[in-house]
C-alpha cells in the first residue's frame, strides 16, 4: 500500500479560508475549526441555475454514503439581485430540498476568496483544513467519490479523520399548504385548472374557484414509476394535446417530469401515468438535429411543453435547447439551440438560448413564444427563425419599462400569448406580470411572490400561478386595461468579478484532466473538441470558431473594453488496461465574463476534468 505521506494529496496545499456570511442556513453556524477531522465539499451555487440545480441532485447519493465522513457546505453565491434576498434563499432551499447546511454569501465574498470562477464550482477541503481540489460546472460525483475515497484512506492512516454525523440541525418543513412551490398549470375543458405542484412531487387538480382540491395525481415521494399511483420528481410545465392526438397516443397531457429528466403522459379520465419520452439518463452528449425514439432518448430537466409545429415542443432547460416530442410516431429530437448558454437570434439550428422554462403558442399557431430565463429575456419563433423581443444577455436585468429593446427583466419562467398579438410575461424574479405589445414593455401587476405561469380561462380571466404563495391567484378585473401605466424602474447587472485580460494576444489554455484510469481516445477521430465565441461578437478579433485543439491564440479587441468569452469543450476517453473499455465523453462550457485593460493577463487557463461516467 502507498504511504501515505506520500500522498500528492499531502503536498503544496493551500490553507482554506475560514467561512464567513450574512448567515445560515439549515444550522446555528459553522466554522472549519468545528469541522476540523471532516472532509468538507464546498458547493458554490445560485438557486436560478439549472446546472447548480443538477448538482444539487448528483451529491444527495454521495451525501448519504459518506455521511459520517463527509459534510456538504453549499455557499449561496447569488446572481440576480432576487436571490440577495435571505427569505427567498431560505424559500429556495425549502423548494428544491436542500438538507445540508447553506452559508449565505450576498457580497461574493467566499466566492472571491475560494477563487470561483463559475455556477456552480466544487471545493474540497481536507480534514486538516486545507484545499485539495476545485472543479466547475456539473457531473464530478464519481470522481468526488474517488476523491473521498482517498482522503479517507490517508487520513486514517494519519489518525486526522473524525467520523461521526455532521454538525448541523434538520431543515425546517414548510407551512401545510394544498399545493406547495407549484410551477406551471393549464385550463381544462370542464373549467378546472391542472397544477405541477413541484414540491409536492405530484399534480393537483383544482375546482373552477382555483382553489379547491378535486383530486391528487401522485404519491408526493420522488420517484419514476408509472400507473394510478405514480411518482414523480419536481414535475413542472403541462401541454394538452389536441384531441386527435391525445386519442391515438393513449393520453391527454404530456408532463414535463423534470428532475426525472422524462416526459410523462396523463390520461385525464383515469389518472394514469406512462412515461413517453426519455430514458431518465441526463444528456450528456453530442448535438444532432436527428429523429430518435423517444423512450431511448437522453433528455436534461425539461421545463415547459407546449404544442407547436404540430408536435409538443420542450424547453430543454438543462441544455440550453428546445427539443421535440411527436407522441404519435413515438420519436424525440432537438428542434433549436446549440447548447452554448447565451443570446444569439438565427436560424434555429445556429441559436444561442440560456436556460429556456417557458413556452406559450399564439392562438392561430403562427408563432411559440419563450422565456429564456438565464437572459431575462422573452424570445419567440416564426417561420424558422428565432428573434428576440426583450432582453439583453446573460448579466443585464432590471425592471425597466418602455420600447422594448431597452426593457429589463429579470429570470422570467412562464408567458402566455394573446389573442391580440400581445404577450403576458411572469417575470419571476421582479414578482410581477409585464406586457409586450406594439414594441413596449409595460408592468401590468407586481407585489407577487415568484409568478412562474400565466393561464388564460375559458371565460376571459386570467391566472397567474404564484409559485412563491403556494396557490394560483387571479387577476382584478381591468387589469390589463389599466396596464399602459410606466414604471421607471431599477436596472441592475450581475456584478460577478471579471477576469482581467489585456488587449491583443492572449493564450487560451485549456487543460484537460481524465479521470483515473482512463486515457484520450482517439478511436473515432480527433479526441478533444474547443469552440470558442464572444458576446459581444466584436470583442475577439481572432480565435473564434471550432478546432480540435485545446490550446487557442485569441485576439481581443482594444476598443471592447468588456464582454463575456463563452468557451465549449469536451473531451473523449477510454478505459486504460480494461476488457472491454468503456468510452467516456466529457463536456463543459464557461461563460468567462471579461474586462480588457493593458495590466491585464495574457493567459486565460481552464481546466476540463474527465468524468467516469460511460457513454
């Protein structure tokens, strides 16, 4: 056996900073003193991002199997002015289920210190308080469990493990509401509303009133299985089919089973769930514009459904894509989107959306309007094309009235599209419901708590599902009419720190990690893949565009003074010395935002690591 003195996990460490913030969560306080003898995992993250939310799902299997050795810290470094807010953090751990301590970090303090560069980033702390590895983005569970693994082997032999339960207090229930965080709803023939009462784990089907309880559809644990009793994960939007649809496939309404990364079907007279779309795997993959059957398919926290181009349109959230369903023929597909997090109109196969959550069809089906949450933007779809209607790009929100391409919004969930042309907005993070109309942005109500849905009844009203109040709520009669009234509003830009980087040559490095025991493989062709773009375009003179190699010369512009660097890259692997090697795809992608100054570096380092999960 190694000695573990020897250990590179025992050389050139860097002594973590002690933990400080505004407060916390889930415990009475922690400091790395009381955790002194524990593996620490840090979990820098915000509660509107779809990737920390994935995260979030992949370390509750290793929480639970080191529970005696490992404690989970998640640091709440936020983006949206919204999230700064203490109750709706305390909410946000309540709604996604969040059972390990959350320091509340408002400032970015902890973020700066950790060095973090991105939503979310791991850090794990050994348990003589000093730093050992720091990885971004999602899908490190296998090699945090290695990592683990032999923290735990070297420090027992060490005798500077201390096993026993973490130091922290069970999270606290929420209030015994009917519907608890519901995300999306629909209207349905007889006047009753469908509701995904998120948190609930189940739908909900409620009276004309919006209020009474007619029926329960789901057990309330998380879980996958079909039938009259089915389970469900975070469910969130509803699409009713047509009725010539919903005759040949079996079902009524497709259900976007989020969490369960699945599309779910529902016959509305018997209750019973199929699972329709998805093999509950999360997307981990390449981009193809191909047909594929539908339960073979990888999908990634679908969000929204909504019927269009005569076929169920997903808002693919967790990819950054729209997606198609066809429930008659059975088959999936991508329908728009590249993958890359950011905001670029175009032809459908060459856009750039950010976490898309929700989609609503203009009554004639001419055209599909989508909240583009991450952008704050509202976005929609005509004859192929993709155009923008308000919104500006991954840091810039507010709540700002008037023409349209200067409005802010800020995380929007759920649209509804009108008769008229016009297009209602839950404008989540804002609380409010705003207007697109004639090229403006009014505020129609505000004072709500996270609106994440808009439903239009038979009868004319509308319905606004108030995630954050646990209950679906009605508009005043003459709302809308007295909607023209401005609001001045307050504009804000998520202040993340930029890196600083000088104009002209600059070197992007990125450094590529396999995961242990496996290798670059080079069966198929090129192994490493690097696609690198800027917003705004002008800021990279040269090194835009795709190449094999993961070391790029880029040239940026003296007259941007900042912008965001959006890099992709991913990487294949095989098993070393394996029978039967398994093949492994790695892929990750930064939004680096940037300032341009002649102090600035000439060297823009990432580090890619190697996943162990096969493909």
């Amino acid at each position: 056996m190694t000695d573990p003195a020897q250990s590179p996990l025992l050389k050139a460490r860097v002594r973590a900073p002690e933990l400080r913030g505004r407060g916390w969560l889930n415990t009475d306080g922690l400091t790395l003193s009381d955790l002194r003898g524990k593996i620490v995992l840090l979990d820098f993250w915000t509660f509107c991002c779809i990737n920390c939310l994935h995260v979030l799902d992949e370390l509750r299997p290793l929480e639970e199997r080191f529970a005696d050795v490992l404690v989970t810290i998640g640091v709440h470094s936020p983006k949206f002015e919204h999230e700064k807010d203490a109750a709706a953090l305390a909410a946000a751990v309540e709604r996604y289920g969040v059972d390990h301590p959350v320091l509340d970090d408002p400032e970015m303090d902890m973020w700066q210190q950790y060095a973090a560069k991105a939503w979310p980033t791991l850090t794990v702390i050994d348990p003589e308080g000093y730093v050992v590895a720091t990885m971004a983005g999602e899908g490190h569970a296998e090699g945090l469990a290695r990592l683990v693994e032999e923290l735990v082997r070297v420090h027992e032999a060490r005798g500077t493990l201390r096993r026993g339960d973490a130091p922290h207090s069970a999270p606290k229930s929420g209030d015994a509401t009917v519907l608890r965080f519901p995300g999306k709803a629909l209207a349905l023939a007889d006047g009753h509303f469908l509701v995904a009462d998120s948190t609930h784990q189940s739908l909900v089907e409620l009276d004309a009133d919006n209020e009474t309880l007619i029926r329960r559809i789901g057990t309330g644990q998380r879980g996958r299985k079909d039938g009259t009793d089915p389970e469900f994960s975070e469910p969130g939007g509803l699409c009713l089919l047509p009725p010539h649809v919903a005759g040949v496939a079996g079902y009524d309404v497709v259900i976007a089973d989020t969490v369960n990364h699945l599309l779910r079907g529902l016959n509305l007279s018997t209750g019973e769930v199929t699972t329709v779309a998805g093999s509950g795997r999360q997307w981990r993959g390449t981009v193809d514009f191909d047909a594929h059957d539908s339960l073979a398919v990888d999908l990634s926290s679908p969000w929204d459904v909504a019927w269009y181009d005569d076929r169920v349109v997903i808002a693919m959230a967790g990819i950054h894509q729209l997606w198609w369903f066809n429930p008659v023929q059975r088959t999936a597909g991508v329908y728009a989107g590249t993958t890359v997090e950011a905001l670029r109109d175009g032809l459908l196969h060459e856009v750039w959306m950010a976490q898309p959550s929700g989609l609503s069809t203009t009554p004639d089906g001419a055209r599909l309007w989508i909240a583009d949450s991450e952008s704050s933007a509202v976005r929609w779809i005509e004859d192929g094309r993709m155009s923008t209607a308000a919104g500006q790009g991954l840091f810039d929100f507010g709540h700002v009235d008037g023409p349209a391409d200067q409005a802010l919004l800020q995380h929007p969930l759920g649209l509804l599209a009108l008769a008229d042309g016009s297009v209602l907005v839950a404008d989540t993070y804002n609380g409010a419901v705003r207007k697109i109309a004639d090229g403006a942005v009014t505020t129609v109500v505000d004072g709500l708590k996270e609106p994440s849905d808009l439903v239009l009844t038979a009868t004319g009203d509308i319905v606004v599902v108030e995630s954050g109040a646990h209950r679906l709520v009605r508009l005043a009669p003459g709302t809308l009419a007295a909607a023209g009234v401005d609001v001045a509003g307050v504009r804000h830009r998520t202040e993340r720190p930029s890196t600083m980087l000088a104009p002209g040559e600059v070197e992007l490095d990125l450094i590529f990690e396999p995961a242990p025991g496996q290798k670059l493989d080079e069966s198929f062709g090129p192994s490493t893949r690097l696609e690198v773009s800027a917003s705004p375009p002008e800021l990279l003179l040269e090194g835009a565009g795709v190449t094999q190699s993961l070391r790029r010369r880029l040239v940026l512009s003296p007259d941007v003074t900042e912008g965001v660097l959006q890099v992709v890259a991913q990487a294949a692997t095989c098993d070393i010395d394996a029978e039967f090697p398994a093949c492994h795809l790695t892929r990750q992608d930064w939004g680096v935002p940037i300032r341009v100054a002649g102090d600035g570096a000439t060297r823009l380092p990432l580090v890619l690591r190697g996943l162990d999960q096969a493909t």
